[in-house]
C-alpha cells in the first residue's frame, strides 16, 4: 500500500543522505568538483578532505545534481508514495530549482518543488514544516504552497573570513563594493530573498560578530516579531571550519545576547556553502518552529 506524500531536499541543508534515513527524509547529494573530478557531500567527501584541499588551492565549485540522478530517485520514491515534495536550496542560489521544476511537470502534479527561498539551517527547518504537514496529511501542493508563503518566516546572517572566495564565486551581490586592500575588513552577508546579499563591512571579526546578532535582533523586533512574541522563533547558529574554542565562544555569545533559555549547538555550513564562502565563517540567524 503507498503512504501519500515523501519529502526530499539536496545536502544544502545539512542533512546528509545518512541522516535523511533516520529522519524518514530523502536526501540527493550536492556534487562539487575539484581538480576536475567529481565529489558527492557527505558520500565520498568528507569536511577534512574538503578544506585540506581548498587550503592547498585545489580549484573547486559546485554544480546542481544531475537530471538523471534526480529523476532516478524521484522515481524510485514514487513507487512507494503517492506524491513528493522536493525542497532544493534557493532559486536564486542555484539552478537546481528551475531544472527541478521543469523536470516535474511531466508528473502531472505528484512532484511539487519548492521554492523556499533558504539554505543551511533555515532550509533544513523547512524540511522539518514540510514531514510535519505530511505527517498532518497535508497533500503536496498544499504543503509548497505553505512552505512558498511562510518562505520569509527566517532570517541568517553570515561573517566571512576572507573576500577571497566570494570574489572568485561571483555569488554574492555588492562584494565588489568592498575595498578588499582595506586590512581586516569583513563582510556580513544575508539571504536577502533569493541572493545572497552583503550588508554590512566592519573592520575586524568582532565587530562583524556584533553586527550580525544586531541585525538579527532587528529582524526579531521587527518583521519577524509576530512569531517571536508568539515563541514560534527560535535561533540557530552556523559555522565552518573554525577553532573548537571561537565555536564555543560564538555559542556562548548569542545564547547571552538573546537571552535563550534553550539549548544550541553550531551546525556545520555545507560544503557547497563553503565553497562560495571558505572557512573561517560564522553565522546566526533565527527560524519559525
């Protein structure tokens, strides 16, 4: 007997195809080429691998899956369901979304894609909504449409290391308004709609880090308040590659700043974040629950 509706996301969100088991979530790696051969993350790439080879200069970037790997599990789960809901990354990140959505219309609506309009632990949340609403017997449709209307329900902000990175990706809007000569100068950046965005420039990492939780508490108090005063809000932090003790000060900086009365831990950006974004990140943002 078929269950009715499956969710799927890509490895953008932090789950890796290991944990989508255990979460009942199919999960469709993200590739990303290096020195001209092709990883797949959290399969036969792994976070020391990646940033050995990214420190060593190894030439990197990262595609969208391929039609064929996507048709091919989109098919084998519809053998067992109904319908699916695909979350990719956001639209304005990747292409993944507009082939995905192409591809599905020759499905006559049993695959609906979404454009959530998020990455990392935003993206992950919605797929959280989306096995919620499933469980709740929401059909797919239904469940795009909520997801695509609470897509501005979150807000991220991330403190990069270097410029290096964002400059050779061409993934972000207003890098090149940065004066990179400037010494220690860090970019904030945000997932402004479908982009992501520069902010804000300060001169040193912990003037960056108090701008990002400033410009959260802003978000919080201000678009982001109904659901904040609701306790539908909850903040999470993200980070790559960076010393065990700066985590562990990060964690302890936004727990005091917002005064939390919950626990967090710091995710781990993707790989296919870090490409565009290098080690050395840090992030914070906040999400509906």
């Amino acid at each position: 007997m078929k269950r009715t509706v499956a969710v799927m996301t890509d490895s953008n969100s932090g789950i890796s195809v290991e944990e989508g088991k255990k979460m009942g979530v199919y999960v469709i790696p993200m590739p990303i080429n290096m020195d001209g051969k092709v990883y797949y993350e959290g399969l036969d790439l792994s976070q020391d691998y990646f940033y050995q080879r990214m420190a060593a200069g190894a030439e990197m970037f990262t595609s969208q899956p391929s039609p064929a790997d996507t048709l091919e599990l989109w098919n084998r789960i519809l053998r067992g369901y109904d319908q699916l809901v695909y979350i990719p990354m956001s639209a304005g990140l990747s292409s993944t979304y507009a082939t995905a959505r192409m591809m599905a219309d020759d499905y006559q609506g049993r695959v609906q894609v979404v454009d959530n309009r998020r990455i990392s632990v935003t993206q992950y949340h919605a797929v959280l909504d989306a096995l919620a609403m499933a469980e709740q017997g929401m059909d797919a449709a239904s469940i795009r449409r909520t997801l695509e209307e609470q897509a501005a329900d979150a807000s991220i902000f991330l403190m990069v290391d270097t410029l290096k990175y964002l400059r050779r990706g061409g993934r972000v809007s207003g890098v090149e308004a940065f004066a990179g000569a400037m010494l220690n100068i860090k970019p904030v950046l945000t997932v402004a709609g479908d982009k992501l965005e520069a902010v804000g420039k300060v001169r040193g990492a912990k003037a960056a880090r108090q701008m990002m939780l400033e410009k959260l508490r802003a978000d919080m108090e201000g678009r982001l308040k109904a659901l904040h005063d609701s306790g539908h809000l909850q903040v999470k932090i993200a980070c790559s590659r960076v010393p065990d003790q700066l985590r562990e000060e990060w964690v302890d900086q936004v727990q005091q700043y917002f005064y939390l009365d919950y626990p967090v831990e710091c995710a781990d950006l993707t790989l296919s974040v870090a490409c565009h974004t290098g080690p050395g990140v840090l992030g914070v943002g906040a999400v509906r629950v």
